[in-house]
C-alpha cells in the first residue's frame, strides 16, 4: 500500500497529464458528446453574446456590399411579380396555385463567428430554438448551400459548414442528373469534392451541381457549385470531381436556415424501407 | 498588484484576445496564430506542476469555447504545461531563476524568451496540427501549418513583450 502511495505520489504530475488529455482528447473526438454539444461550443449564451457584441462593432465594414447584394435579389424577385407580365388570353393563363403546397420555411439569421481554414469549420448565427430552429436543418444563403444546423441554444446556433469532412449532402449535377455526395478534403476552403459518381458518365467542366433534396435538408435544385476539374482516380472506376462553391465561405455574413414542414412525414416513412426489404 | 490577481487578468485578456481577435483574422495558408500559450509561459516560476497544468487546460478549454474546436486547444494547453518545467530548466541561467521575478522577456533577455517560446510554439502548433489533420498523408500541411502559424505567434508573442511587459522603471 504505501508503495503503491509512493508510486502515485512520484508520478501525480504524469497522471494528471494523463487524465487531463483523455478529457480533451475524448471530447474533441466526440467520445464524450454531452460536453461537446452541451457547453463546449459558441452556441452558450455568455459567448454567443461576446460575439454578438463584435459583430455589431464590425458590421459596418460590409453594410455597402451587402445592400448591393439585396437590390440584386430584390429585382430579381420584383421581376416575378404577376404585375410584371401580361397575359396573353386571360382563359388560359390561369395558375392555379393550390396545386403547390408550402414545404419549405425560411428564418433568416446572421453569421457571428466563423471559420474557413480549419480542417472541420463551424460557424455560430444568431438565431436559435427561439426562432424555431431545430438540429439539422439545412442553411443557405443568397448564393448557395453552406451547411447543417449542429447544435442549438435559446438564442444561438453553431452550424456545421459545408467545409466540413463528414458534410455528406447528397448533390446532382444539372443535365446529367446522376448524383453523388459532396465531402471536403480540407486544402481550399473554396473546392468542395463530389464523390460516387461514375466515371462512364461524360462530365461537362462548368456545368452546376445542386442539392438533390434527399434526406429532407434541403430543397431540391439549391446550388452549390460549378463543376472546375474531373480527373478519373487510380484503381476506382469513379470520377474525381472538383466543385468551387457558388458561396464563398470566407466572406459569409447573412444566411437563411431552411425548415422542412413535411420532415416528419420523410423520416417516418423512410423509416419503414428497411422493414420492407 | 498581487500575483494571482495580475496572473487571472492576464489569462482572461489573452484568451479574449485569442477568442474576438487572433481567432478571426483570415489569414490563409493555413496559419492560426495562437497567443494564449503566452498565458502559460508567463505564469510565475514556482506554479506547482499540477496547477500548471490544471490552469492551462481550462485556459485551453475556454478557447475551444470560442474556436468551435471541442477540446483540441486543451489538448495542446496541457501538453504545453506538462513540457514546461523540462524546457524552462533546460534554458535556465548559469545561477538559476529568482523564482521572485516572472518569466518575461525585460527579466531574463530577449534570447533567453525567443528560445522558451519558440520550443513551446512549435511542440503547441505540431501537436495541434498533427491532431487537427490527423492522417499521414497530410504531414505537407502539418508542417507547412506548423511552420508559418509558429513564426507569425513567436512575432506576435515578442511584439506583445515589447509593448506591455517593459521593465519596470528603477527609483
């Protein structure tokens, strides 16, 4: 016994080494998620205040930029008005909009803290359960897709990039229609990859790739990117594909986080493919 | 002013600094300048190594609140504080510390502080990089990141010396 005290006595600074980095090493590598997702991020209030406060003082810088942006947008969507078009034979124009039904709900929010050069890159907005925001709902901005909701507080998000390793949203590339999964390799925080897509299919370079919707993320045909380089890979009958983002990551300050009505609905019923079989 | 106080104060201003500054800059080429690690260097000769390394990972712990990083700078902040009594010891002066004075740079010299923090940058950014990529075949941007990142924190340490730890004026 009291070799066994004089061992922990020799060696407690080692130990505590020891037991200190399993602590942080279990965490990072989301061993131990309750932690992770509980406090150990932006999404805590005294943080996510402390961001707030900086991002009020550095709005400003970009107030120009952005205004230009939203006039574009705003012709953009004043030029689908109905007023704008006229109307050829008043008895075969009718649009009978109750065909349509709303799935889709858009909550918009601002970018407080984030980051582009990371291998795994997260970003914080401003808005949470509050707002309705909920885990796993799609973001998106003006441009294009930017990442997945991972956590939420009372007044905060932290979402998971698109310059994420483990992304994985499902993507089709326009004209061709075969789908594949977006991932990233972490080197350009504007390249993205599209993998599984098979190499017998031509692939025109510039040619767009958009969400396909599975999964209940996001809607179907929201850009991502335009195709930049396909280079076949060694030993695997697949394309490689390079996609720069329609979004650049670097510069991104106002989102809009997508909320599938009929989420439910998708879950449950792709719940039961697996009973079917 | 009294040690423990001068010493909270200055933690809580470099993980701040870290968290709304250093942590935002866009710099590219895969460098993330760290300056908490200065917290570290600059806690007082005789800290006990288990509170060294206590302190640092909460310093550690605090930024990964702000990076979005999940426990990747505690990793590093306690690796850090474990290797600090080996480092300073290996570079202590021919008659040894006054363990009264801090460890900053108008105490012991400018050489003497270049060589404790370079060591400690690089063994802080390696491990955080090695841990961050986490693959073999990415040792080209581990050291690339390593490499920049430690030479643009070792400027920044060394400014911050220039700038807020002067000597103090002799009466």
């Amino acid at each position: 016994m009291r070799k066994l005290i004089a061992f922990f006595r020799r060696f407690r600074v080692f130990l505590v080494f020891l037991i200190l980095q399993v602590i942080a090493l279990a965490t990072y590598t989301s061993v131990m998620s309750f932690p992770r997702t509980k406090f150990l991020n932006t999404a805590n209030a005294f943080v996510g205040q402390l961001l707030t406060w900086e991002r009020n003082i550095i709005k400003y810088i970009y107030l120009d930029e952005e205004n230009e942006k939203l006039q574009l947008k705003n012709i953009e969507l004043e030029n689908q008005l109905p007023h704008n078009y006229i109307s050829i034979d008043q008895k075969t124009a009718i649009i009978n909009d109750t065909i349509r039904l709303l799935s889709f709900e858009r909550t918009n929010a601002t970018v407080i803290n984030s980051s582009h050069t990371f291998r795994n890159n997260y970003f914080t907005i401003n808005s949470g359960t509050d707002r309705g925001i909920q885990r796993k709902m799609g973001v998106v901005s003006d441009n294009g897709v930017v990442g997945i909701v991972y956590d939420v507080s009372k007044h905060f998000a932290v979402v998971k990039s698109i310059l994420t390793e483990d992304i994985n949203i499902s993507a089709y590339i326009e004209g061709i229609n075969s789908f594949g999964i977006i991932k990233y390799n972490g080197e350009d925080p504007q390249i993205v990859n599209l993998t599984g897509i098979s190499n017998d299919i031509d692939i025109k370079i510039g040619s767009e790739v958009k969400t396909r919707g599975s999964g209940g993320y996001f809607p179907q045909g929201i850009s991502i990117g335009k195709i930049v380089s396909v280079e076949p890979i060694e030993g695997e009958p697949r394309w490689e594909i390079r996609v720069k983002l329609s979004q650049d990551m670097r510069s991104l300050r106002y989102v809009y986080v997508i909320k599938h009505i009929h989420q439910l609905e998708l879950e449950e019923l792709e719940k039961n493919i697996e009973q079917l079989q | 002013m009294n040690v423990i106080v001068k010493n909270i104060l200055r933690i809580l201003v470099l993980i701040f600094a870290q968290g709304l500054i250093f942590g935002q800059l866009p710099f590219g080429f895969g460098i993330h300048p760290m300056i908490y690690p200065l917290a570290i260097i600059l806690l007082p000769f005789d800290t006990r190594p288990v509170w060294l390394l206590i302190i640092a990972f909460f310093i550690g712990l605090s930024v990964d609140v702000f990076m979005n990083t999940f426990g990747l700078h505690a990793s590093s902040a306690v690796l850090i504080a474990f290797i600090r009594p080996a480092i300073f010891r290996r570079f202590a002066p021919r008659d040894d510390y006054d363990l009264l004075k801090e460890p900053t740079a108008s105490e012991w010299g400018y050489a003497w502080f270049i060589k404790v923090s370079a060591t400690m940058i690089l063994i802080h950014h390696l491990w955080f990089f090695i841990l961050e990529y986490f693959k073999f075949s990415a040792w080209k941007d581990i050291i690339t990141s390593t490499i920049l990142s430690s030479l643009i924190s070792l400027i920044i340490f060394i400014l911050l010396q220039v700038f807020f730890f002067k000597k103090p004026k002799s009466i």
